[in-house]
C-alpha cells in the first residue's frame, strides 16, 4: 500500500514572558519553530492567529508585532527593563504540517517522528528599530518534545526555562489534533 500524507494543525499559544533575572535592558522576542527527525519528509506553513493592538514603546514608537519570518513564528518585541517583570505576550501561531507516513504502521511513524517544539530568545539593546528586525541576536533556545498521538491529539501547558546566563520564563499552551489522512501530493521540503 502507497504512502499516505497526514495533515496535523498544531496551535502555538506564547502566553506570559516572566523576566526572572535578565540583567541586560533592552528589547526581547521569542520565537517558535517546529523540527523533525531529519529523515522525516514534512512541510510547514505558519500563520499569525494573534490579533492584538499595535504596542507602543517610552517614546510612543511602535515595537515589531507579531509576525512569521522563514517558516517561524516571531512573538512582539517587548521592552524588559526591570528584575521580576512579567509581560503578557498573547501570541498565537497556526502551524499546518504535512507529513509522509505509512498506512501500515502510524501509530509507530508518529512515534519515530521526533517532533520538536524549537522556542527559541532573542535580544536587541534600547536603540531598536523597527526595519532592524535582523539586527536582532540570538541569546538561547530550548527545544521540546512533543508527543503527539495521532488518535488523541496533543493539549498540554507548560513553562519553559531558559537558561541560567538568561533567567527567565515562558509559558506555552500547544494544541495539536490529526486533521486527515490522504493521498500524498508533491510540496517543497
């Protein structure tokens, strides 16, 4: 029996950014991918659900909003200034993944899927500016496994930790469900 393509929707919901103990001052944002077992063929198209007014800075200047850059989900750009700040994010991406798997065994190709939920912090000192998205370093990620049942879906809250040099936290909520499974159709890796 020929291969059958699965399509899962998996929701990505970046709730509250908890500033534990980043001692630089400046501009944060967080983005979110999902990563497969090299050897899975997968597609990902990523959209924006959020749908929250524009944010404005000190100097009533409009920080970056939510967007999708490379197949990535990019959380606002926030401004963290103090110890023990929170930020409420409020970000939500849509991923649809296209997945090739074997009608004989699903169960055991979402198993040996390794799907990976990459989060992943960025940072940019006081002097940001909207068209300097790309000036915009990397500090740390985190990746987190999902265990998605093809038959249950996936549903489940979690805080993230990044790590020590950057102290803070993040919670998620993720939503997963199997939409259909059908005939496989060519689409770019």
């Amino acid at each position: 029996m020929a291969d059958l393509q699965a399509e899962i929707e998996l929701t990505v919901e970046l709730r509250k950014f908890f500033n534990i103990d980043l001692f630089v001052q400046g501009y944060y944002q967080i983005r979110a991918g999902i990563k497969f077992a090299p050897r899975i063929q997968a597609a990902t198209k990523v959209e924006v659900k959020s749908e929250t007014p524009p944010v404005y800075d000190d100097y009533r200047e409009q920080i970056y909003p939510a967007c999708v850059l490379n197949d990535w989900g990019v959380s606002k750009t926030f401004m963290i200034l103090y110890k023990n700040e929170e930020v409420e994010l409020e970000d939500q991406f849509n991923f649809k993944l296209s997945i090739i798997v074997d009608p004989q065994n699903i169960t055991d190709c979402f198993n040996r899927m390794d799907m990976q939920l990459c989060i992943e912090l960025y940072f940019v000192e006081k002097e940001y500016l909207p068209e300097k998205i790309s000036a915009i370093q990397p500090l740390c990620s985190r990746n987190y496994k999902l265990h998605f049942n093809p038959r249950l879906g996936l549903h489940i809250h979690v805080p993230i930790f990044f790590d020590y040099f950057h102290l803070s936290a993040l919670t998620v909520t993720i939503h997963a469900s199997l939409l259909c499974l059908i005939p496989p159709y060519v689409f770019d890796r």
